[in-house]
C-alpha cells in the first residue's frame, strides 16, 4: 500500500545510517499509484528517487520530495533456447532478484551476488562487479516522466550505458524513474570467471563450476572483503576505479610501477582506487567517528555518531591525498545530497 508522508525520518533509508529528514516522503507499492501520484501534484519539485539507500551519503535534511519504490514482482516474460525475458519491479531487492535467476538455471547475474541495493538503480547507476555489468543483461528500462507521470521504455541502448553511468544520470537526471527493469539472460551456462580471484577459489577448493557455486563464491569473497552494512555503516564502495588516459598511466606507472590497470577501451585503462587510497596511506585509516576499512580502502565506514558532512570531508581528505600522490583524480560512485 503506498503511504505520503511529511518530515520522514530517512535514518532507516540509508546504509550510512545518517539521521536527516526528508520534508515530504512518498511510499510507492505499483506503478499505477506513482502515476496517480505525479499527475495529482502536477508541479515541479525538487525531487529524489530513493532506492535501498546503499549508494547514497545525506549530508544535511533533503528540503523536497522523496520517492521510494516498494514494488516487488519478479516474472518470466518469455523464453526461447537460448534466453530467457525476467521483467523485476524497482522495488525488488537486487541480490533476490540474482538468487531468483540462479535457483532458476538462468545465466548472467551471477557475479552481481549480494550488491546492495535495489533493481530499480541498477540501470541508473549500471552497477558491476567481477567482469559484469547490470547493461550485459538488461533488455530495456520502464520508467515513467516524473513531471506528468508518462510511461516510456528505453532499450539497452537507449539507456547510453558507461561505467557507472547511463542517461539517468546525465541528460535524464531528475526527469525520470525506474518502475521496473526487464532482463535478457542466457538459458545455457556461461561463466565469466576471469575477473579477481575466482579462478583461483575454485581451484583451490576443487568445486564444480556451476551457477550456486559461482554465486556463494562471489558472496564468500565479498564478504571477506566488504563490511556488513549493519554491523559497520557504509555504502559500499565510495569511489569509482578512475578511468584515465593509457599514455597517462603509462606516465605515472614508471614512478608507480606496482598500479593495477586494467584495458578501458579507446586509448583508456582504468585503476583500481581502492590500490590508490591504500597506497596513499588510507588503509584502515581514521579520522574521529570516520574510517577506511581496514580490509578494503575503498569503502569508508562510519565508525560512530558521525553526520554525512563528516563523511564527505574524510572523503575529500582522501582525495586530495591521492591526487597529490598520484596525479589521479578520484570520482565518488556514491551520490552525495
């Protein structure tokens, strides 16, 4: 049931846990009700899609209007031989929809394993992780116009998918939101286990390469890496891997000759922050109630009663860390309000 509401408390909505508010709060269960719902206000207001609140740092109380997806329908469009059409509502949460598409022998999302958040930001935000990215294995995009509540589809390429990027980031931004995603997976196996070390896991435990045990591979690195939100606020990894130009690196790296790189395309390659803020000196640094953890650099962790302006500035400290060291500029992956 779709609930409005005024001075919402979002402490609940975002894995950093920062207690701010929001001055109006909607509450959406299906589409229609968002439809409705646009076209009843019918003017223009500052507003902001939420998801799960895994990806966002709120720095003060957001004055406007935020809109929260709880829409949870995943089902199998159609299928052929080869794929298989799984349409998933915004407000699906992601890694169910990724165990939904293992338990069903569908192939594709199972390196995107136990990525917070919800289907609804991963074509905004073309999430990725170990050699995926959420544009390998999405058909198209329903969203609707925020200012008239109108329906619009996007195909994949529509969407102008880049790392950690796509239209509702750029020329989009603002103007529309996810209802649901539908996703085009293969119905027989293909693995991409070329990324990190998950060959190596599966030669040193000797499993069957499957769907499952991909999976609880993936989920068993992550968590050996990664910080669980709810025992140590964070919203993942703040910073994307910056992408810079080849004959740049190449500049840096005979100074540096240890950084990662990894081929980017059209004269790029793109580096590993978390290499760059460890180098830096991050590594499990602390600064009062803010840290990095000391497993990953590139997530920073709320330690204690911190606010997100406190957050932002360590991260500023970071950066400026790295590009006097490096000469790389540092691009956050969370959003900062």
């Amino acid at each position: 049931m779709s609930k409005f509401e005024y001075n919402f408390s979002l402490k609940d909505y975002n894995t950093f846990n920062i207690d701010v508010t929001s001055k109006e709060f909607f509450a959406c269960s299906c589409e229609n009700d968002l439809i409705d719902f646009l076209i009843k206000i019918n003017s223009p207001k500052d507003i902001f899609v939420l998801g799960g609140g895994s990806n966002i740092l709120f720095t003060k109380n957001f004055d406007g209007l935020i809109i929260n997806m709880q829409n949870s329908k995943i089902e199998i469009l159609n299928s052929n031989n080869d794929f298989v059409y799984v349409k998933a509502d915004a407000g699906v949460i992601w890694d169910n929809f990724v165990e939904f598409c293992v338990e069903n022998n569908f192939y594709g999302a199972e390196n995107l394993s136990l990525i917070p958040g919800t289907v609804g930001a991963s074509p905004v935000q073309n999430i990725g992780a170990y050699g995926t990215e959420a544009k390998d294995i999405i058909f198209e995009v329903n969203a609707v116009k925020l200012i008239n509540g109108q329906k619009q589809i996007f195909s994949n390429s529509e969407c102008e998918f880049g790392y950690r990027d796509s239209i509702f980031k750029n020329s989009l931004l603002g103007r529309n939101l996810v209802t649901s995603v539908v996703f085009k997976l293969n119905k027989k196996p293909i693995f991409n286990l070329e990324y990190g070390n998950i060959k190596e896991e599966f030669e040193k435990s000797k499993q069957e390469i499957n769907l499952r045990n991909v999976r609880n591979t993936i989920i068993n690195i992550r968590q050996s890496k990664l910080p669980d939100p709810k025992v140590s606020p964070n919203a993942g990894s703040f910073f994307k891997n910056p992408v810079i130009d080849e004959t740049l690196f190449g500049i840096i790296s005979q100074k540096f000759p240890y950084l990662i790189s990894y081929p980017a395309g059209e004269g790029k390659v793109k580096t590993a922050a978390g290499q760059l803020i460890d180098k830096a000196g991050f590594k499990g640094f602390k600064l009062n109630n803010v840290a990095t953890h000391s497993n990953q650099a590139l997530v920073i962790i709320k330690t204690g009663n911190a606010s997100g302006a406190e957050i932002k500035y360590f991260s500023e400290h970071i950066k400026k860390a790295v590009l006097e060291k490096f000469g790389i500029a540092l691009e956050p992956e969370v959003n900062i309000l």
